[in-house]
C-alpha cells in the first residue's frame, strides 16, 4: 500500500510526460525552487516585478521566449521595499509594460513576513498560483547563511510548499564580493552550497561590461538545460522605467568578466585556427559559441578594445 507522496513506477511512466513542464521557456520550471541572483544594482527585483506582471496579467512571452502561466496569480514577498515604494516602482514598470490594472488583481504583495510561511500556504490554499517570489531570502531566513544543515532545513519547507501547491518558489539572492570578476557561475552565491544544491535553475544578473544600459541574464544552473543555455548569456536592455527588453543577442560567459587575460589566449587561438584553415563554422563549435555570429562579435570587441596592434601578435608564443 503505497502512502501519500508515494507513487509507483508504473504510474510514473503512465503520466507520458515526454517535456519538462515550464513556466518561462527554457529556464523556469513550473514546480520547485528557484533563484534570481547577481551583485547590488543589477536589476533583480525589477527583473522579478516585471515577471510577476507578466505571469499575472498572463501573458504568453517573457523576454521574447514563451511564458505559460496556468493560474495567472503570483504572490510577492517584499522584505526590502514597502508598499509605497512598491506603487512608485510598479507605475513606473507598468507606464511601459502597459498593462490594464484589472488585469493584476491577482497580483498580491506580502509586506507583513511574520509566519510567511504559514500565511503562503493559507493564501496557496484559497487561491493557487502560479508564482510565488521571495524578495529576499536573507532577509527572511536568520540562520547562518554558511551552515548547511540550517539552510537546508529551512528550504526544506519551502519545497514541501512548492510540491504541495504545485507551483514555482523563485528567491532573490546575492552573490559573494568580487565574483563579477568570476565568469558566472552558481558557486557565486552567498553563502553555503546547500543553498544552490536545493535549486532547480539558479539564474544570474550582470552589469555589461561596457554599456550601462545593458545587462546579461545568465543561467548558471538548469537541471534540464543545454549547455548551450548555461554558457551564453540572454543580452537585455534595460530601459530608464526599469523594463528589461530581449536584445537578441548571446554573450558566452568568459567575455563578461574584465579579465584581459583570458580574451588575449581566446583571441590568438581563434587566429591561429584561422591560420590553419578552419572555417568560422568549425571554430564556434570548438570553441562553444552557438554560432560562427558570435566568434565573429568577440574578434570584433577584442580588436576595438585592444586595438590594431593586435594583429602582430606571435601566435606561437602559447602552445596550441
């Protein structure tokens, strides 16, 4: 006799589930634990507003990839701007977005986070959503952020939540200082690792390098991703209402961080396979771009960065 939450194989393999089930293609799923991440001043909690406004009013694209909101309800947990700054913040996203305010009443913010968690699951109860979003979680978790068992235990909660209301928990959260040096990765984030081992898709914000009106979202964590998808970033453009707008564009992870160093070896072992025959083809398989485009872009920001002196380089200098 099998026991609440227990299911047999059998019955597992009867559901045909031949996808995994998303909210926002390809990085949210629909159930579970998420994170949104990234250094101060990179646009989190604009980027987590503007995506409850778009679950809430159900719109069918995020970004310019497919948004799949079932219940088109979101709950909102504001820890670290009240209700007042919320209105401001959201007028100011939704002159934009232009989104009709009848449209959003099931877009419900919790100022209040005594027993949260008790509240979500009465509010999950009354009404399903399709999102709940933490803002932020150090704020609401008092533990030592570096203790594993006590990190775990508190998430612990929050995913018998997810499961039992069949929805997506996503969590604001910081990285450690001077990881925007790092290429990105889910090992920047503060605090213990038992933190991103409960995550289902562990999501990273980043300033661009050279233009300020610009940011990268960067998957560094999906556990049913490409690897394609967590080793480019979505390029987006970040306008002065604090609306983020797809560019199109895919930045691999290595040319978001300052370091010269790394640009410099990549440059002269592209110019040595292109020396050697290679086509542009070959080299942005070889070197895991999705296409020759973005080999042609990184030459391109290379030489306008470093300049014409460049192209004397002696490749045999490094060892290929």
């Amino acid at each position: 006799m099998l026991h609440q939450g227990e299911y047999s194989a059998t019955f597992l393999l009867q559901q045909s589930i031949k996808e995994m089930p998303m909210l926002w293609e390809p990085y949210l799923p629909q159930v579970g634990l998420g994170c949104v991440a990234g250094a101060s001043d990179t646009g989190k909690s604009a980027f987590l507003r503007q995506l409850a406004l778009c679950v809430a009013c159900g719109r069918s694209e995020f970004l310019g990839t497919s948004l799949r909101p079932s219940r088109r309800s979101v709950i909102y947990v504001s820890t670290e701007d009240d209700d007042l700054a919320t209105a401001f913040l959201l007028n100011k996203q939704n002159y934009e977005l232009k989104i009709p305010i009848e449209e959003l009443q099931h877009l419900t913010f919790l100022f209040d986070t005594t027993n949260v968690q008790q509240v979500l699951d009465s509010k999950l109860t009354e009404r399903p959503a399709d999102l709940v979003i933490v803002d932020c979680f150090t704020d609401l978790y008092y533990g030592s952020i570096n203790e594993s068992n006590q990190v775990r235990t508190f998430l612990n909660a929050y995913s018998q939540l997810a499961q039992k209301h069949q929805c997506l928990i996503l969590f604001l959260h910081h990285c450690g200082k001077r990881t925007e040096d790092l290429v990105p990765s889910k090992h920047s984030l503060l605090g213990s690792q038992a933190f991103e081992a409960k995550m289902r898709v562990v999501l990273e914000l980043r300033k661009d390098l050279s233009d300020m009106t610009c940011k990268h979202l960067c998957c560094t964590k999906g556990n049913y991703l490409s690897e394609q998808d967590k080793s480019e970033s979505m390029k987006l453009y970040f306008s002065p209402n604090l609306v983020f707008q797809n560019t199109g564009e895919h930045v691999p992870f290595e040319d978001l961080i300052k370091s010269s160093k790394a640009e410099k070896e990549k440059y002269k072992r592209i110019k040595q396979m292109q020396s050697e025959g290679y086509t542009m083809d070959e080299i942005a398989k070889m070197e895991k771009y999705s296409d020759k485009s973005g080999v042609s872009r990184f030459l391109s920001r290379y030489e306008k960065k470093y300049g014409c002196e460049i192209l004397s380089m002696q490749l045999d200098e490094t060892p290929f």
